[in-house]
C-alpha cells in the first residue's frame, strides 16, 4: 500500500530516473563480475544476509522469551494462588499476602486497571484535537516554517526524558490544579496525570498523523481545488479522509507510550489506592504501582505474582495496540468501505 | 472564428511569469462558446500554463505573477471573481485520472455535496445525470459503493469528467486527458467530448494532431511561450500561415 502512494505522487520522477539508475547497475555489476571471485559475492551476499537474520531472529526470540516469561510469572496468580481473573479484572479489594507463601489475599486490580483507562482516555481525548490540528498546520498551512522549524521542534519533545515531565508536572501542574480547583487532596489528581500523558503524547501523534498528510497524493489535493473546493474543503474532505489510517496508527501509538508510561504519571497521579470521585481526586494506575511495589514484595508471594499478573496484562494490552495498527495500515487509502 | 459563435472566454495580452522565467509571452485569443479548442505545441512551450490561467490553478503555485486580462463571459476573472467561484464554473481534468480515494458514488457527487446539496435522492440523481453524461453509467451503475481506485485508467478518467460535469460548469478545460489511456479510452473520450461541446466550452491539450484534427473545431498553436497561429482546425492543418507551424503539424520541429 505505502509503495502504491507514493509511486501516485511521483510516478514521473520514477520514470524518468528509472533508466539511469539501471544503466548504472549494470556498469556496476560488470565491473565486479570481471574482477571479484565467488569467495566475494559469498562474502557480500550471503555473510550480510545471515548477520541481519541472525539479528531479525534474536528479536524474534527475545519478545517471545519475554512473552512466555511473563506469561508463567503472570498466570501465577491464578494457577498457583486461584485467584479468579474475573476477581482480578473487576475486584477493587487488593490485598495481596506479601510473603513468599502466605495465601487468602484479595488481588483486585480494579482501580489501577480504572485509572489507567481513565488518564489515557482522558489524555487521547484532550491531546487528539490539538496533535491533529498541528499536523495540518505544519503540513497544509505552513509546510515551509512546519517543515523548519515546527517539525524539528516537535521533535525534540519525544526525546524528553519521562522524569522531565513528571517532574514539571509536580512543580507546576499539581500546585496549578491545588490553586485553581481547590481540591481535597491538594493537586495529585487524574486531571494532572492525564495533562502529562497528553503533553506527552502530542508529539507522537503529531509527527505520524503530519507523515500521513504529507504523503497524500498532490493530486487529490488538485483535483480538489479543480472542483472548487476552498483549502479548508480540501483538508477535511479529501486530505484527512486520505490519510486517516495513518492518523489512527497515530492515535494508537501515542496510547500505547501513555499505557506504558510509569514514571511521570507515579510522581502526579498521587498513588492513593482508590477509585477517583472525580478528575481532582487522585487514584493510581497500573504502571505505577507495578513501579512503586515491585522491589518491596517476596520474589514468588501473591503480592509478587499480582504485580506480575499487571505486567502480563499491559502486555497484552500493548500487543492489542500492534495488532491494531497493523488491521489498520492493512486497510491503506486505496480501499474504501463500502 | 464562425462568426455565429458568441465569445466565452476572451484572453487580452497574457504574460505569465514563473519567478524570473517568461512563460507566457503575451497571449492574445478569443475561445468561442460550445466549441472544442485544441491546444498544441511543444512539451514546455506553455500549454498547460495557459489552460491553467483559465481557471486559475496557477494561484496554487508560488511565485506566479500574471498580467493581462482573462474574461469569462465578459467578466475579468482574475479582477472580479472569486477563484473558488470561477473553478466552479471552469472545471478541469487533468492528464493522470485522479479520482479521490472514496466510492464512485462520492466521486462524483464531490462537489453538488461542497455546493451544499445533502438530500440523497437529490445527491443520487445528480450521479446518475453526470455519469450517463460521461457515457460511463452503463459500466457503472451496479457499483457505485465500490471505491473508485478499482476502476481502469479509461474508466477513472471518465469518472472524472463525471465528477467535474457534475459541478455543472460552462467550460471543461483538458490537459492531455488521453495521454495516459490506450487506443479505445481515447476513442471513447473523444467520442465524449465531442458529444458534451453542445452544453459545454471545451478547451483541450493535446499532443496528439490526429486527435486535434478529429476533435477540435479551432486549434491555437503554441512555440516558448507564445501563439504562433490560431485558426479553424481544417485551416491551420491543410493550409497553416506561418512556417512554423507548418514545421511543426508535418513532424518536422520539437
Ligand atoms: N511551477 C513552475 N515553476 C517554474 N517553471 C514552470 C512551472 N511550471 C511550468 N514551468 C515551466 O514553464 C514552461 C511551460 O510549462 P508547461 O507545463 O506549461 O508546458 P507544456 O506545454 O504543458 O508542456 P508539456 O507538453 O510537456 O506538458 C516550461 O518551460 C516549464 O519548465
Ligand atoms: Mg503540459
């Protein structure tokens, strides 16, 4: 599908090049085929190859390692301690036994189940609007300064450290929240955690959902005007429709890094074992309380395994993510439903 | 010009510049209503920059600077009028087939939809006329919900000479409509176009003379940015005034 866009676009250039870059294969090719051995092409052919197959496989391993090794540790809670997953997914009673073989604990998960739903929800529908109205403009509106310097600029935010948020979030967000809202609990809230993650996650979604735009076909965009259509008409008829799976991929991969995000969410959400009674209350989520009790519990305890249990599930729930994207770019712009 | 025909787009001494570069040198031309003019010339001597003046494409482009006048039915449409309202009325199909990456049906109901039409039945109907207009509903008719990418280059560019009929303009501009197609699209295009020139202005690029002297009642001759000849097609073929024309209709240039 990807190669199909693009060849839309610049079918011209190919053909043009296309000549040129064969003749100079061919050159190419001859002049090794009179000079170099087998030992040669053996070395060049088949050495590369089996050094990037030897590496493709060792990442292939690696996951499943991880898999299986989550999968062992994470089903203890239900092999070994019979917890039910109904108890685990619904229950909000956590109360794991923390030693290496006391049992009868509760292993409720419900509320950091509830709170990470919750923030990334939050987060995805606050950031979503502004991510996507960003890669208009730096791809429709302004392509020049968007390339120059929105870009680059947006760029840089994916490289900042979690802590870093986390810790303006702490200094500024929470005693924002504190002054502004006057909650209970002072500002370690839901709200501060979900304003991180979409802080977080704008520049993800930002950057995909700007690459799909861009590889929209020139020639829809003139089509487009051809008919009359005014530049706005343009976007949201033609061009957002036309790229809106790689928009999705976007959206998808920004929750996937608010899902796993830990550190900055621990130091905001203010970690208080409880559902929220609203977006000022705090409440704590999956991460990090895997982050804040996974050093403290008896390798192997129910309390342990109940961690572990966490981990499996946003496992899966990561590999739900891929799977997702990858139904999606599936479907690329060339098929239409209905 | 027969001189029954009424002019519809009247073109006063039109210089365009490309940045530094001159690539319409003072063009001067009279297109007459529901008649097919022919555009030829060598690649680069400025066809498609002029068609594109016509409707005003070129303000897409950066660093495009026009003088001149461009008169639409009388009205200067670079002074008084709207561009979006002028592409309304000037459609254009391009040399590839560009459908929109949506069902046939939303093709060609792109533009009655932007124009503000929501009723279905209204949308349905509109669909029908345009592609029966583009002798393509026989072929079409059973699926429309499909997406238009599916169809065959003949049948995409048909599409979209659909999908601008169903604008309803005055004028269809053509930029090398057939280039992309073989032998029996073109055929079915020309058969089209000559069909549609009783509603419609049509001005069209081609490369083809065969295809200029099957279709076209006037042709205008294009050399680096300026009109060499423009006249009757029978009459610029059989008996062309300047030489290089001559040069050109018999093979012997560019
Ligand atoms: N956007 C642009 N910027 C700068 N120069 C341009 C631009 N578009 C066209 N030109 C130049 O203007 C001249 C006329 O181009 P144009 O595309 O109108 O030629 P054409 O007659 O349509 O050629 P062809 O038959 O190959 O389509 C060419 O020299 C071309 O290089
Ligand atoms: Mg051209």
């Amino acid at each position: 599908m990807e190669s199909t866009i693009l060849n839309f676009g610049t079918q011209a250039d190919a053909a043009g090049h296309r000549p040129a870059a064969l003749k100079r294969e061919d050159s190419m090719s001859n002049v090794h085929a009179s000079k170099k051995t087998k030992g040669y092409y053996f070395r060049k052919e088949y050495l590369g190859r089996g050094i990037a197959t030897g590496c493709g496989l060792f990442i292939v391993v690696l996951t499943l390692a991880i898999g299986v090794f989550l999968l062992v540790r994470g089903t203890g809670t239900f092999t070994r301690f019979h917890h039910s997953i109904l108890e685990f997914l619904f229950s909000s009673d956590w109360s794991p036994v923390d030693t290496a073989t006391g049992s009868g604990g509760g292993v409720g998960a419900a509320v950091f189940i509830a709170g990470s739903l919750l923030t990334c929800g939050l987060a995805l529908l606050m950031i979503t609007p502004f991510s996507i109205g960003a890669a208009i403009f730096m791809t429709e509106i302004a392509p020049k300064s968007g390339e120059k310097i929105f870009r680059p600029a947006v760029e840089i935010f994916v490289g900042i450290p979690s802590v870093v948020y986390g810790w303006i979030g702490l200094t500024v967000l929470v005693p924002w929240i504190k002054n502004v809202f006057h909650p209970k609990m002072g500002g370690y809230s839901v709200l501060a955690a979900s304003i991180v993650l979409a802080v977080m996650i704008f520049p993800t979604i930002t950057t995909v959902a700007a690459d799909a735009i861009r590889s929209t076909p020139d020639a829809f965009r003139k089509a487009g005007y051809g008919l009359g259509s005014t530049r706005w008409q343009v976007i949201y008829r033609i061009v957002l429709p036309a790229s809106r799976s790689g928009i999705m991929t976007g959206i998808i991969l920004g929750l996937a890094r608010a899902f796993g995000e830990a550190l900055a969410v621990a130091m905001v959400i203010g970690k208080t074992r409880a559902f929220p009674k609203n977006l000022l209350s705090p409440t704590n989520n999956l991460t990090a309380e895997i982050a804040a009790d996974m050093g403290n519990t008896a390798s192997g305890g129910e309390a342990n395994m109940a961690l572990w249990t966490m981990a499996l599930l946003l496992f899966l729930i990561s590999m739900l993510f891929i799977f997702l994207i990858h139904l999606i770019s599936g479907k690329g712009i060339l098929q239409v439903e209905n | 010009m027969s001189e029954q025909a009424k002019t519809k787009i009247s073109v006063q001494d039109l210089h365009l510049y490309y940045g530094q570069f001159h690539a319409l040198k003072g063009i001067t031309m009279e297109i007459p209503e529901h008649e097919i003019t022919a555009l030829i010339g060598p690649s680069g001597c400025g066809k498609s920059t002029f068609l594109k003046t016509l409707n005003r494409m070129n303000d897409l482009e950066p660093n495009v600077r026009i003088e001149g006048s461009v008169r639409l039915d009388g009205a200067d449409i670079y002074q008084d009028m709207d561009a979006i309202e002028l592409r309304k009325r000037v459609g254009m199909v391009f040399q590839q087939p560009n459908p929109f990456p949506k069902s046939i049906f939303e093709n060609v109901v792109y533009g009655p939809r932007i124009n503000g039409i929501r009723n279905k039945a209204e949308l349905e109907e509109i669909c029908e006329r345009s592609l029966r207009q583009a002798a393509i509903w026989d072929e079409l008719k059973d699926r429309l919900g499909k997406s238009a990418l599916g169809l065959s280059g003949g049948q995409q560019q048909r599409l979209c000479i659909a999908r601008t009929l169903a604008v309803e303009p005055d004028v269809i501009l053509m930029d090398e409509p057939t280039s992309a197609l073989d032998p029996i699209s073109t055929g079915k295009i020309e058969e089209l176009a000559m069909q549609l020139k009783k509603d419609y202005t049509i001005v069209i690029v081609t490369h083809n003379m065969q295809q200029a002297t099957r279709v076209s009642d006037r042709t205008a001759f294009f050399l680096l940015g300026d009109l060499v000849e423009y006249g009757d097609t029978q009459e610029l073929f059989s008996n062309p005034k300047d030489e290089r024309t001559e040069r050109y209709i018999t093979g012997r240039f560019g």
